[in-house]
C-alpha cells in the first residue's frame, strides 16, 4: 500500500517552508485566517465526526468525508472531561483537512474553527497546494497512542500516532492512485500544542511532525 507522503498534515514544513514546533511557534493572529470561514470565531451548522458532537452546546461547522476517506481514530476516552474535550477536537481538527483538500474547499472546510496562529497558517498552505494539485487520499488513517497534557485551564499539548500505511494518494482529476510502497515512513508522530478559545473550542496553535518515528513503528 502507498503512503501518503505529502499527506501527513505537517509535511507541509517541506512545502511551505514553515517550521511549526510545540514549544516554539505560535504568537499572533495571521492573515491566512482571514481566507478561512469561521477563523477564530464560532461558525455555521452543527456536525462532527464525533459522536458529542452538540453536546457541549458549541455551534460547529459541519464535516463530512466522502466514503473512500476513512479515520480510525483510537483513544477517544480517558475518563477526563477536559483530555476527551481536547481528543474530540484534535479528530475534528484533522478531519477538517481531509475535507477541505476531498472537496477542493478551504472556504468551507471548518479549518479556520480548529486552527490558529502558526498552525492554522501551515495547514492552510499544505491543504491549499493539494487543492490547487488536485490531489486527496483514499483508504483510512489510523491515528493512535493519543495523550493529552493539561497545563492549565486553557493550554494543553497532544502527542499521537498516524499510520499511514493503509491509505493511498489520489489524483483527483482521474481518480487514479499512486500506490507507492509502505515503509517505516507511513508512520508519523505528531506534537500539538493546544489552547481553548472564548467559544470552548480546543484549538490546535502549534504543530511538529516527526516521520518515521520510532516511537509509533508496528
């Protein structure tokens, strides 16, 4: 099976020449924001890939992957209200990617409601690239091994696992897959940094991707 190279979403540090650490990237607003319905504000209809999607009473944009685009997403509970608020919203975050990038809609995509700062400015340009290469991914992502830390009431970091090995690059103008081989790079591990905003959301503000790493090899 292929791995999606140029689909972990922090493979854009390549493309975009945008270095995005936990520890050392975010600040202030950016521009890229404003390109994005819904950028640090709360947004439009109510719907997630989550099953608490209006639980909590936040007005979500909506997402909706087409049927060769699966997420296994492990770890969803802990049995901590605050660590699954923010594992909710990291799966709702990535899935805002793959829907952008699916349906060749940044506008629309929900990425400006889960992204900010540095983040949000990476992940707009890396989905922008593939958009305007017309190319997505087919067959499912396994995000695993997913921990949450807590600093504070508002600030947090997540640390998880992608496999990538059972997905495919498309080629959105034919449909056709590459099919480029598995290898100790279809596994990628990846460091958020999180912060809750005004309306309650856990927003990804700082993100760094280590592929290939050790730590989350089968």
């Amino acid at each position: 099976m292929n791995r999606p190279a140029r689909l972990g979403v922090a493979a854009l540090t390549a493309s975009a020449a945008l270095l995005l650490t936990a520890c050392g990237s975010g600040g202030g607003g950016d521009s890229s924001a404003d390109k994005i319905e819904g950028a640090g504000t709360g947004a439009t209809t109510s719907a997630s890939p989550s099953a608490s999607a209006s639980a909590d009473g936040i007005d979500r944009p909506e997402i909706k992957l087409p049927d060769d685009m699966k997420l296994v997403v492990e770890d969803r509970q802990t049995g901590d209200a605050v660590k699954d608020a923010i594992l909710a919203d990291n799966e709702r975050a990535v899935s805002t990617v793959w829907q952008a990038m699916a349906h060749s809609d940044l506008k629309k995509s929900g990425i400006g409601f889960y992204y900010t700062d540095t983040a949000l400015a990476g992940v707009y340009e890396y989905a922008k690239g593939n958009i305007d290469r017309k190319t997505s991914w087919a067959g499912a992502l396994r995000y695993y091994d997913r921990k949450v830390s807590i600093f504070d009431k508002t600030s947090g970091a997540l640390t998880y696992c992608v496999d990538e090995s059972k997905a495919d690059v498309k080629d959105l103008k034919t449909g056709k897959m590459e099919g480029t081989k598995t290898t100790s790079d279809s596994y990628v591990y990846y460091n958020t940094g999180v912060k809750k905003n005004k309306n309650g959301v856990w927003q990804i503000w700082s993100l760094n991707e280590d592929r290939g790493a050790q730590r989350c090899q089968p």
